[in-house]
C-alpha cells in the first residue's frame, strides 16, 4: 500500500506546522520591562557611554529575549510554565560613571537576587522601595554618592547574603534592626558619614566582614558576632576598652586604627589563633600584652601599634611569634635598651620595623649594622647611640635632653 503523501506534500505541512503560532510565553513581564526603562531614563543620557551597559538597552527588542550584545548585565529566569512570563533575576552593571537617580519602580523587579550598581555617579537616597526586593541575596551601591539614610525596610531583606553600602554620603544611625538579617555574611558601610553607636549586630550571627571604617561612630564596642573574620573601625571616635574583641576567635583582619580606644591591647587579642593582620595605631593604648608564644599555634604577620602611649621596655616576647615579618611600635613612649633578641630575627623573619620616635637608649645590637640594609624601618628621634652609617639610623636622635634619667638603668 502506497503512503498517501507525497515528499512534495510532507515538505509543505512543515512549514505550516511552523507557521502554526505556540503557547510558549518567554517574553519579559511587561512590569520588569518598564521598571528597566525608568531606570534607563533616570540617568543623565550625557553619561552613558557608547560601549557601555545601558547604551545596550534598545527596548525595541525584549530584554530577556534579546541576543548578543544586547541587554548587556541582565540576567533573567527560564519560565517552566508554557503560559509564565520571563523575570529580571539579576542586574550588574559596569562602571561607566552613570549619573542619575535610583527610580523607585527598581522596587517591582520582586525576582532580583542580586542588584550591583557600584562604582557609578548614582545620588539621592536609595528608594523606599527597595525593601519589596525580597529575594535579594546580593546588593552592592558602593561608591556612588547617595545621600539619606538606610531604608529601614532594608532589614526586611531576609536573605541577604552580602549588602556593600561603602564609599556613599549616608548618614543618620545604622540600623539596630540589620541584626535581624541571619544569612548576612558581609556587612560593608565604611567611608560614609553614619552616627551614633555601633548597634549590637549579634543576631547576624553568619557575619563574616564587618567594615565601618571612615564614619562618625563614637562610644564603646558592642558584642560583635562570634563568626567574624574581617573587623574593620577605622578612623571613627570610638572608645573604651577592647577585650571582648579577644572572644573573636575566628578573626582573621582587625583594623581598630585611629580611634580613641585606651587600656591595653591584650594578650587575648594578641594569641587570636587565626589573626593575621592587628592594626591598633593612633589610639590611647597604654600597655601592650605579649605573652610567650613558644608552642602557641599563631598566623599574627603584621602588628601595628604606633602613636600611641604605651610605655616601658620594648616587648621581648615578640620575637617568639613565629610568622611575624612587620613590626610598627613607632611614636610611643618606650624606653631602655632595644632587645639584643630583635637583633637575631633582623637577619631571618623580620622584614619591617619602625622604632622611632620613642625614648629608646643605648647601643644597638651588632646585627642592626647588617641586616638594616635587607629591611625597612627607623629607628630616628631615639635616646640611642646609632651610628650613622646604619641605614635604620637615618634621622637623627632626640636632644640629650630630652632623654636625661629615661635610660640610667641600662648604662
């Protein structure tokens, strides 16, 4: 029996089965479509480069079926359902420098798991609406100028992982209410003009980077999150103690420079058994803890402690810390003999250290002449008798008298 179609008639029933329209909907929901175009509209045309991101944004075609080099920094969701409209799940542009506004229709685009607009001119203050994006896992507005202060609806962003809000002009207080985000990891806010204390952020219990550094913060430290490997304070007006920093014991970088903070610098913080990196310079500190460290297991690398006001002889138990290369203990009021021990690491593990500007006395031990010029460092604006030709002595000393009855116990 003979087939009752021809190839001729086979050919001509694929093309109308192609001409036949489908049920497939993968276009981008006309509510995300728009919400791209306002924010398009709100920067400043002048700013949008030719080769940029949003130059790529020709809403002639759609966005989430655009191909090529079109929609640049868009990502979208795949509908399982035939009759589902595509989303806008990410937004992560290039820093072009675009000037404008963050329209608040940002605040309809409910599928965004990450929004980065960093290193842009974005001002005005982040909208309102931001606190409808609930399935944010990522928000970076980083080095832009906006101004206000946190949304108080950003707290609601129960899955945020990360949210960067550095190198602005917020102000106002950080919210106590962020400690309600429990998948937080990193909490980045420095280089603003944020106020107030330093909430207590122990509910973000994930927390991993904490970075508050360059604000108008005052007052003492609250309970930090016990997970913490990144502490950065700098340059605030905080102040009191910092033992409890000594409970961190996943700590990797602690960065507490230039603040207000008085007492000592503990043993506790010192013997922090994943520690790095301590930068405690241009405080009030009066004392300096270093115990032993001889079977101690310690990472400690870099320890900066100058301007301060620590006293007394220079710490031997420093050369008992395995890893150490940089040492700062510059601008102090330290007094006696430099440590015939510094001497012996100079040659070996030791490849910075800065001495001056302190109230040290006598001769320096023989391996400085040697090994100073393999390193970098100063001893200047001492009471020591430093030879010239050691590199390290560069500078000059103190006046004789300013440093009569400091070092007549060593003579």
């Amino acid at each position: 029996m003979h087939s009752v179609f021809s190839p001729c008639s086979a050919i001509i029933l694929a093309v109308l089965v192609a001409l036949v329209p489908t049920t497939v909907h993968s276009l981008t929901l006309d509510i995300d479509k728009e919400a791209l175009r306002l924010l398009k509209r709100s920067i400043d045309p002048n700013t949008i480069p030719k080769a940029s991101y949003i130059s790529s944004w020709d809403f002639s075609t759609d966005p989430c079926e655009s191909t090529g080099g079109q929609f640049q920094g868009i990502l979208c969701s795949v509908p399982l359902d035939n009759n589902a409209r595509s989303r806008i799940t990410a937004i992560d542009l290039d820093s072009a420098g675009y000037d404008g506004f963050l329209a608040p229709s940002i605040g309809n685009l409910t599928e965004l798991t990450a929004l980065n607009l960093g290193r842009n001119n974005f001002r005005g203050p982040i909208p309102v609406s931001m606190s409808n994006l609930r399935k944010l896992v990522s928000l970076s507005l980083s080095r832009n100028f906006f101004t206000g202060s946190i949304p108080v609806g950003v707290a609601s962003l129960k899955k945020l992982e990360m949210l960067d809000l550095s190198y602005n002009n917020l102000s106002g207080a950080i919210p106590a209410k962020l400690s309600g985000l429990r998948s937080l990891l990193h909490l980045r806010l420095s280089h603003n003009e944020f106020s107030g204390r330093i909430p207590d952020l122990t509910g973000s219990w994930q927390l991993q980077t904490l970075k508050l550094g360059s604000n108008l913060l005052y007052g003492s430290l609250p309970k930090f999150p016990v997970n913490l490997r990144t502490l950065s304070l700098t340059h605030n007006s905080l102040s009191g103690r910092i033992s409890q920093i000594g409970k961190l014991q996943h700590l990797v970088t602690l960065d507490l420079s230039y603040n207000r903070f008085t007492g000592l610098i503990t043993q506790e913080i010192l013997t922090l058994p994943e520690v790095v990196r301590i930068d405690v310079s241009v405080n009030h500190f009066t004392a300096i803890e270093v115990p032993k460290f001889a079977g101690r297991e310690t990472r400690l690398q870099q320890l900066d402690a100058q301007a301060n006001l620590l006293r007394g002889h220079m710490p031997i138990n420093l050369v008992t810390i395995e890893k150490l290369t940089s040492i700062n203990l510059s601008n102090n009021q330290f007094s006696g003999p430099i440590p015939s021990e510094y001497g012996v690491k100079l040659g070996t593990s030791w490849r910075s250290l800065y001495l001056d500007h302190n109230f040290l006395g006598g001769n320096l031990p023989p391996q400085f002449g040697i090994a100073s010029v393999r390193m970098r460092g100063s001893l200047a604006n001492n009471c020591l008798l430093c030879p010239q030709n050691v590199r390290l002595c560069r500078g000059g000393q103190r006046p004789v008298s300013e440093c009569v009855g400091l070092n007549d116990d060593n003579e």
